[in-house]
C-alpha cells in the first residue's frame, strides 16, 4: 500500500517535476508539498489534492484510494475529461476534431 506521499513523490518525478515547479503550477507552496510527501500526518483537502492532481494528470480519487500503488488507465482518463471540462467552446471543438482522425 502506498501513502500519499509516496504516490505524490513518484507521479512528479515521473513527470519531471521539482518541488518549486509543481508548487508553482498547482499554486501550493513548496515547503506544503514537501511535508504532503514527507510526512504521513498531513491531510491536505480536496481542492489542494484536485490542484495537485490536474498538474499531475491523474484523478484526485488517485492520491486517496489506499490499494493502488500506480495511476490507472481511469485515474488518467477522469484528469484528462476534468480539464476537457474546462476547456472553452473553440477549444473543445479543435479537440473533437482531432479524436475524429482517430477513428
């Protein structure tokens, strides 16, 4: 079983990222995010995991579901329609356009 700081730690190494650029792209601060790895008693909220999640690509459930040691492919795929979601209308049609290719 991972903690939430282990799964944190991983997903923003994978992903490249130091403590200051994830804390600048999530707009948490450095020093929050390094207790949220290195210490198990935090319990940081839901939109504080949400900001972390949507720099990181994956789902919020992700970081609070305790028998997942890895992102799976649904944890991605939540991430990826949540910041469809956010998209404006212009953006939204370029990006169904493109899925259509797909096809």
């Amino acid at each position: 079983m991972a903690s939430l700081g282990e799964k944190l730690r991983d997903l923003r190494k994978k992903k490249g990222l130091t403590l200051d650029k994830l804390a600048i792209q999530s707009g948490l601060s450095k020093s929050y995010i390094w207790e949220l790895e290195n210490r198990d008693s935090q319990k940081p909220s839901a939109e504080k995991l949400t900001a972390l999640a949507d720099v990181l690509g994956v789902a919020m459930s992700y970081f609070i579901e305790d028998d997942v040691r890895a992102p799976q492919e649904r944890h991605v795929d939540e991430a990826f329609f949540r910041n469809y979601q956010k998209l404006d209308d212009t953006s939204k049609e370029q990006l169904r356009k493109i899925l259509e290719t797909f096809k």
